[in-house]
C-alpha cells in the first residue's frame, strides 16, 4: 500500500501565511473527522492509458492498494491522474485534511481493451462482441454470425494479448445450428450366367452280361438289367432248346405268343440335379446309350433404395444404423470360444460445420453391407458368411438445400470357363459332346448422393407422421374388397391436445375459478396439420 502526503512546501506556506493573519479569537470551531461513504466508481483502463479525477474539495491524501497496477499523480488539490501500469485490479482512495473519503475507484486494467475491440469491430464487423478482463483472464462474451468466427475471435484476441493472458470464450453463434442430412444411396445389380454340359453313358451286353462304356461329365444316368416277362410263368424251357430235360434252363413263358423271353430288358434311370436337362436313352447300334443335356440360364435383378435422414448439431458426429448384427465365434489363446456381433445394413456417419454465408462443411461416411454366402469360411463346423460392402468417405462443403453425387459406381466384369476332354473336344460337331461351356456376366451400378439442410424447429402440429390417418378395414372390406387398409385412411386427422375440461367439486362458498381461455396461438397450433406440410423439418 502506498500513501501519499500531497501537502507541498507552497501549499504549506499558503495555509500558514492565512493563518498569521487571522484575529487569534477566530479560532475554528473544532471539527471531528468523519468517513464519508466511498463512491464505488469502477474505472476500466487499458495498459498506458490514464484518466483524470476532478474532486470537491482540496485531497490530503492517496492511498493505492497495489501500486503494480496503477500510479497516481497529485497536479494540484482538487485534481488526480490515474494511469495504469499492469494487468490486474486494484482501488484508489483519497481523503482530505479532516480524514474524511472524499473519492474510491475500484480500478481493472487489461491489455489495451479499446485496441482490441478496434481489432475485432474491424475483423468482423457483423459481431457483436464485448471483452472483459479479470486477474489475467479476457473473457469474450455476445453473439457472432457464423460458428468458425468464435475460433477466429479467440485466436485474434489470444495474439493480441499474449501468451500469459488466458482468452476464455463465450460467445453464441446466431446462425442455427441444426443440420440434417439426407443421403439417397441406389444400387441395381444384374447378372447372367449360362452353361452348356452333355453327359452320356454306353453299354454293350453281349449276352455274358460283360458291360461297358464311355462316361463324359456328371453321374447323369444309370444304364442296369432288367429281366423281361416280369408276372409271367416260368417253366422249364430245356426241351424248346433241344437240351435234355433235366438241363436246369428256366424262362419265362408268354402264353399269348406261346414263346419263351430269352432277351434281358434295359432300364435307363436319369437323376435329377436340379439343373434344366434334356435327357435322350435308347439302343444305337446294339450299344444302350443315355445322354443327358445340361440347358442353364440364370438371371437376376436386384435394387436397393436406402435413404437415411439425420440430424444433428454444427461440430457434431451423428451416426445412423438400418440393419442387424451377425454373430462371430472367436476363440482365444486359450481356446475358450466367444462371440463378436459384426453390425451390417444401411449405416450413415457424418459431422457437419456450418461455415460462412450457411455454407456446411460436411463430412460424410454413407456405407451399405449385405450378408453374402460367397467368401464364406467354415471354422470348427461353423459357417461364417461374408460381408459385401459399398462405402465412400469423403469431406464435401455445399450449401444449404445442394445435392451432390459423393460416390458412383459402374461395374460390368465378364468371365467363361470350357471343360473338355483333351483331344475329343476338338473335334469338329461331335467334339461338343466331350465337353461343357460356360459364361457369367455381372453387372452393377450404384450412386450415392448427400443433400444437407439447415434447419430449426418447427411446431408440432406441422408434423406429419405416416401413421396419421391410418385405419383398420372393415369385415366386408377384409372380406369382400380384400382391402388391407380401411376406407378412411388419410381422412381422419391426427388427434392434437385439448384444454381440460374445469374440474367439479363441492362448494365451499369460494368463488370458482373461470376457466383457463385459449389463445389464438394456440388454437391454430391445436387445429388440423396442413395437408401440404412434409414431415420432419421446415427448409424454410
């Protein structure tokens, strides 16, 4: 603390010269020394810069609580210069001769506050920006156009002041900072596989029943014996042969033809492999001969249509999952087995910034995963599928209501297989019953497109749900139309909130209430929802 004893050697001479020449019977009447209440006045200073004190009457003494921060300079009885000197806070007293408070100022001084609100008046102009400094700390309070403009201000104003002063920010943006996002992700994939395969088999029953034959491809057809005249009488056939009675030859007899069936029948039995075949048996030149022709042509169209719609905040990561999870076995160092769920469907992960002008900053992870057999493994008797996917990550900046085409993809991929016995599938005509063709042709687009929004809240009554108005049919709608969905579906409105009725109950003698009225506000927010308003959030 530092007193001050303004009394100069001129002053003193002036005071003493007036009192010599006073009458010794005009002696002032004793004077009890009193405190005035302090004023409290708060004076801001910035670093070198000062500010003078006019007072009402003559000062006799300055007392400064800490003289690091400010110096005070006595020019003349009824004047004080303040000036500061370093960051920080202090107060500055002043009493007169009688020892009464005649002045009090709590003073803060900050690094050069008028230079820095020059600086951030000419750097964003649309702010409105306040600084404030205590012990050390600058503190930014009030509202600035865009999000990027809060970090900008707290870089301006951290190189301004230094390293050792903290910038503490708490400034609002007054742009909103809602963003939803809605991505369409289309897929159409189309493929084509066709395969041409013969299969034969011969055989030559000589009558010792010696077989054989030529296979080409798969078991197609199964060539055995059957004995003809099955259900008919055998008997001794050894006299029709000229043979001796007793010679053991037994055949069956046909009494309609009155001859015995020497020949052995054929019996051609084709297996179904699920394939489209043409199959062909019968006798060629004494060989039994079984051909079975594989015709296969497979086609396939699939489309997925996915778009997932979010929202969240400016700087924030939103995630959004439309699928399942598939369960994993895993096993340890030590054999024991657990499980791990592997999520697949439709996901969306983005974290938007709003920039300048309510431009967004976005970006974006869109991705679709399907479970697929092909890519499989079997661990343990275990299958374990495979996951197809199509993802794109990417940063993007588009302004509010833009699409843009993040990801795109045209796949066409072409493949053919010739399985052939060497040398007899070269043959010219005849070489195509020694082998088999085929081809596959796969073909894939897919497009994946982002369309950001700014938005706000809007009242509840400006929501459609796509359950309003959905009714049950009837039992002659069920019935007779075949309706799933009653008559009256989208008619009926969604019910909204309605004012309770006055409660009732015994008089007391009290006068009663009246009851709560409406507001006009609040009516139209009760009333039907406009059929035009699109779910979810207003663009506008």
């Amino acid at each position: 603390m530092t007193i001050k004893n303004i009394l100069k050697s001129g002053s003193a001479a002036i005071f003493l010269a007036a009192t010599i020449g006073a009458p010794l019977s005009a002696a002032p009447a004793r004077t009890d020394a009193t405190s005035a209440k302090p004023t409290g006045k708060l004076m801001v200073l910035s670093i070198g810069r000062g500010e003078q004190v006019n007072l009402p009457t003559g000062v006799s003494d300055v007392v400064v609580a800490n003289p690091n921060v400010v110096d005070v300079d006595v020019r003349s009885p009824k004047q004080l210069y303040i000036f500061a000197k370093g960051p920080g806070e202090t107060t500055v007293y002043a009493t007169d001769g009688n020892g009464r408070t005649i002045y009090s100022a709590t003073v803060r001084v900050g690094n050069n506050l008028d230079s820095v609100d020059q600086m951030l008046l000419l750097a964003m102009p649309e702010a409105d920006i306040k600084t404030t400094t205590m012990n050390g700390v600058v503190l930014l309070t009030g509202t600035v156009a865009q999000p990027e403009d809060v970090t900008e201000a707290e870089q301006l104003v951290q190189a301004f002041v230094g390293d050792q002063t903290k910038v503490i920010s708490r400034l609002k943006t007054a742009v909103p900072m809602q963003v939803n996002l809605q991505v369409r992700i289309a897929e159409v994939s189309r493929s084509l596989a066709k395969e041409i395969a013969s299969n034969f088999k011969t055989r030559d029953n000589d009558g010792n029943n010696f077989l054989f034959g030529v296979g080409r491809g798969r078991d197609a057809v199964d060539i055995s014996n059957t004995a003809l005249g099955s259900g008919l009488p055998v008997i001794n056939a050894c006299t029709a042969f000229g043979l001796p009675t007793d010679c053991g030859l037994r055949l069956p007899f046909n009494p309609q033809t009155g001859q015995f069936l020497t020949d052995v029948g054929t019996t051609f039995t084709f297996k179904n492999t699920g394939n489209n075949a043409l199959n062909i048996a019968g006798r060629l030149f004494g060989l039994d001969v079984g051909a079975a022709f594989d015709f296969a042509e497979r086609s396939g169209l699939s489309s997925t249509l996915a778009q997932p719609n979010l929202t969240t905040i400016s700087g924030e990561t939103a995630e959004f999952l439309a699928g399942g999870q598939f369960p994993i076995p895993v096993a340890d160092n030590f054999g024991a087995v657990t499980v791990q769920f592997r999520d697949f469907g439709v996901s969306l992960r983005y974290t938007p910034t709003v920039q300048a002008d309510g431009r967004i900053l976005l970006r974006v992870r869109p991705e679709v995963s399907d479970i697929s057999s092909q890519g499989a493994v079997r661990i343990a008797g275990t299958e374990i599928p495979a996951i197809t996917t199509r993802m794109a990550e990417t940063t993007v900046e588009l302004g509010s209501g833009q699409s843009f085409m993040i990801a795109g993809l045209l796949s066409n991929a072409a493949s053919s297989s010739v399985d052939k016995y060497p040398g007899l599938g070269d043959v010219p005509v005849l070489g195509a019953l020694f082998k088999s063709n085929g081809w596959k042709r796969n073909e894939t687009e897919l497009v994946i497109v982002v369309t950001p929004y700014l938005v706000k809240p809007v009242s509840e009554a400006e929501i459609k749900l796509p359950t309003d108005g959905l009714t049950t049919p009837t039992d002659l709608e069920r019935v007779l139309l075949n309706k799933t969905i009653g008559s009256d579906a989208g008619k009926a409105e969604r019910p909204m909130p309605t004012v309770a009725p006055e409660a009732t109950g015994p008089d007391f003698g009290s006068v009663s209430e009246a009851a709560p009225s409406v507001s006009k506000k609040q009516a139209k927010n009760a009333g039907a929802a406009d059929a035009n308003s699109a779910p979810g959030f207003s663009f506008n």
